[in-house]
C-alpha cells in the first residue's frame, strides 16, 4: 500500500478533488453489492474465483475432467468417482494471495495481500466403484480488497486521505454424488448453498492547513442467501477423457446496513446514520466442456484442456426495499455486461510413482465491457474499440503421493492490464499460492 504525494497547482483544483472524492465514495456506496480483489470487481459484482485445488491452479485451473479432490463438487461432480471410488477422503485447500493494482492517471499503487480458504470437503463411497457422496466448501466471488490514497498540495500540506478495506465474498456448500453409469460414463449432481457475509470499511479525511477537519466513516456490512444446482457428467476411454458441467442461474437475496459516521473534527459535532436495504441479485448460469489425454509415455503425461461460459449478460439486481420501506424498483442489468469465456490448458508429467510436476495457462475475461475511443493511423480516423478486461495466467506445481496421504503445491502469476473510457490505464498483477492435502482411508 503506497500513499501518492500530488501536488495541486492553485486552491481550484483543491475543491475539484475533494468533490471528486465525496463523488466516489457515495457512488460506491450506493451501487456496490459484492466487491473484488480488483478495482473492477470493486465498481461492480466482485471478482470469479476460478481453481479450487492447488492441482488445478497448477495446471492452469483446469477441472472438468482431472479435479483430484472433494472441490469435484463446485467443479463437475460426476469426477467423485475418478477420485476415490472405494475410499474415504477428505481434502483442504488453504491458498495465499499477493495482489498489486497501479492506477495510471494518479500514479497510485495499491497492495493487497490475504489468505483464503479455496476448498475443504470430504468425499465417502456409498456403494463401491458405483457411488460416491460429498460435501464441499468453496469461494464464489471474492470481497477482499484493500486500497489508500494521500493527496498533498504545492506546499505540501495533507489535502486528503482516504481508505478502502473490504473482507469476506461469496462462498458456495455443495452437497452432491457421482454415480456411475456403465463403466465408461459417469454423472454427477451437486446442490449449493450459496452464502457469505461482507464487510467494506470506507475511511475520508479532509485537512485545513495540515491538520484534519472533517472525518468521514462508512461501514457496510452484506448477508447472503441463495442457492443453486450443478450438473455434470464424464465419459472415459482408454487414453482420453470428455467432460462437462452445468450450473443453473440463482436469486441471492442480501440485506446491506450501511452506518455512515461524519464527524466535524474541528467543532467536535458528528453524526451518524444507519440505512438497510434489502434485494435480490440474479447470478447468472455457467457451463463447460472438458477434455483429457494420457500419453503412453515414460512419464504418463496428462494434458488437460477446459472452456467455460458464464452468461453475466443475464445478471440483474433490484433494491426492494430501503428502511422498510418499498421502493418498487424493477430488475435492472447493468449496462456493458457480456459473456465471458474461460480457457484453461494443463500439463502433468510424473517423474516417478510419487512425484508429479506441472504446468498451465489461464485466459480469464471479466464480465463489464466498454467501448474506448483509439485513433486508427491506417484510416487516418478515430474508431471505437470494445475493451475487453482479460487476466492471462501462467502456473505450475508439484505434488508428492503416498498410499493415504497426498500434497499438492500450485503457483499462479497472472497479468492484466486495461484503459478506462477516461483515457486511465490499470495495471495488474495476481499471484496465487495454493496447498491442497489430501488424505484417505
């Protein structure tokens, strides 16, 4: 987290940016519902979180058909069976995440670093090499974000410091089965409880002749409720495997109580207000194919490669009520919401019986669309370009397998970089680090 000295040129733009300031935070206040370890999942629904396993960030998230773990169920349950089909087994995924944002126009950098859990679950046969059961908790969109600005004017005097923390997201508990159909083909079902609850925490100081005068905190706190449906199904041959998923759209309700505290730190008056709304948020459908291969070579070589669509232009929301009060607001979709698509390709060699390694890629595209203004040298005019806000991820991993224990280490770096229709420029770097245990009996 780096605090930005900007010098301001005369007392005019000194007024501009405080308005500017009051501007956002109230926008942000009124129109976020989940927020994002990015700025764009921050002014919109938050961020998808993609690889449940420390094997799959290693091969690039992929899953459809090679998820080695309880995370099967938010993945393509009809998997339950590959993984164990006689055994018990019971995995958790802790991950470690590094996040660094530099906002261009201001030359601000922000930091943020957290630990999250990605998968903890546990898979039992039923009926052996016929029917598996498990459960399994997993992250949906991600809330934590972290960001801080100082501004400072020719004279270096404070202007103003302002602070934005967010924690928690939206996290999915699937309960499901993989049953075998004949011995190639395999199906799944999974139901999700989707739930979760947010805390963002919005601090704004203003200063007069270096000292602070005004004082201004938000705390707004998010409780969800919801729930939705996964289904999948695996086809296996002798060398390769097909595999897809599909998971149904889902009304999340949530209430937002929002505590707003403004405090005159010159005079020592404060007051504070509360407001609660409640509504519905529409989350969209999502579905995948997946394909495998073994070679027959020395080293097994497995190569994974997994596509998923989510249909965020079907996303809506609507605020039924504020203060108890109905405000008979309609579903509304947010302007510039597209389809994404995911491309996800894996890699895993096995040195020996007990140690594999991997590799992958990730191309991730974020949901919100815009169109930006860029002067074509060909035509000798300007054109419209649609900007499409995409993470391309590369990974890698190690593992060590033992009779009833296994451990699995992944490493994701991933870059995106995009320019806003304000002629500002984002740059953006993840680094993930996952560790999956697994253990069996």
């Amino acid at each position: 987290m780096v605090k930005k000295r900007w010098k301001m040129e005369d007392g005019r733009w000194k007024m501009k940016v405080i308005f500017l300031i009051l501007l956002l935070t109230s926008h942000f206040s009124l129109l976020t519902f989940l927020y994002g370890y990015t700025n764009l999942g921050l002014n919109n629904f938050g961020d998808v979180v993609s690889g449940f396993s420390a094997r799959s960030v290693g091969m690039g998230s992929t899953g459809i058909t090679t998820i080695n773990d309880a995370s099967a169920l938010a993945v393509n349950p009809a998997t339950l069976l590959d993984i164990t089909a006689n055994k018990m087994l019971i995995s958790a995924t802790p991950s470690y995440f590094l996040f660094d944002e530099k906002e261009n126009l201001l030359d601000i950098t922000n930091e943020n670093v957290y630990f999250q859990l990605t998968g903890l679950g546990i898979a039992v046969p039923v009926v052996r090499d016929i029917l598996v059961f498990g459960v399994n908790n997993s992250p949906v969109l991600d809330y934590s974000y972290r960001s801080s600005w100082t501004a400072f004017s020719q004279t270096m005097q404070k202007i103003l410091y302002t602070e934005n923390v967010g924690s928690g997201g939206l996290r999915k508990t699937d309960i499901g089965f993989g049953l075998k159909i004949v011995d190639e083909l395999n199906v799944g079902f999974s139901y999700g409880f989707l739930g979760g609850s947010t805390l963002e925490e919005e601090e704004l100081i203003l200063y007069s002749n270096n000292l602070p005068s005004l004082k201004s905190d938000a705390d707004i706190s998010t409780e969800y409720d919801g729930h939705c449906a996964r289904y999948g199904l695996v086809f296996n041959q002798s060398n390769y495997t097909f595999g897809g998923f599909y998971q149904t759209p889902s009304t999340v309700k949530y209430d937002i109580t929002e505590t707003l505290t403004v405090a005159n730190l010159t005079t020592a008056v404060s007051a504070a207000t509360e407001t609660v709304s409640k509504g519905d948020l529409k989350y969209p459908e999502k579905f995948g194919l997946g394909f495998s291969y073994r070679f027959k070579d020395k080293f097994r070589t497995l190569f994974a490669v997994d596509w998923e669509r989510q249909n965020w232009n079907a996303f809506t929301y609507v605020t039924k009520t504020v203060n108890g009060v109905d405000t008979n607001n309609i579903s509304q979709n947010p302007a510039g919401y597209e389809k994404t698509d995911e491309i996800k390709l894996g890699l895993e060699m096995w040195l020996n019986d007990w140690v594999p390694v991997r590799g992958g890629f990730r191309y991730q595209e974020f949901y919100e669309r815009w169109d930006n203004t860029v002067y074509n040298w060909y035509y000798l005019s300007n054109i419209l370009k649609e900007a499409i806000p995409t993470f391309y991820g590369f990974s890698f991993g190690v593992g060590y397998v033992l009779e009833k224990f296994d451990i699995d280490f992944g490493y994701e770096f991933a870059v995106r970089s995009y320019e806003t229709t304000a002629n500002d420029r984002y740059d953006e770097d993840l680094q993930r680090f996952a560790v999956t245990t697994r253990v069996r009996w």
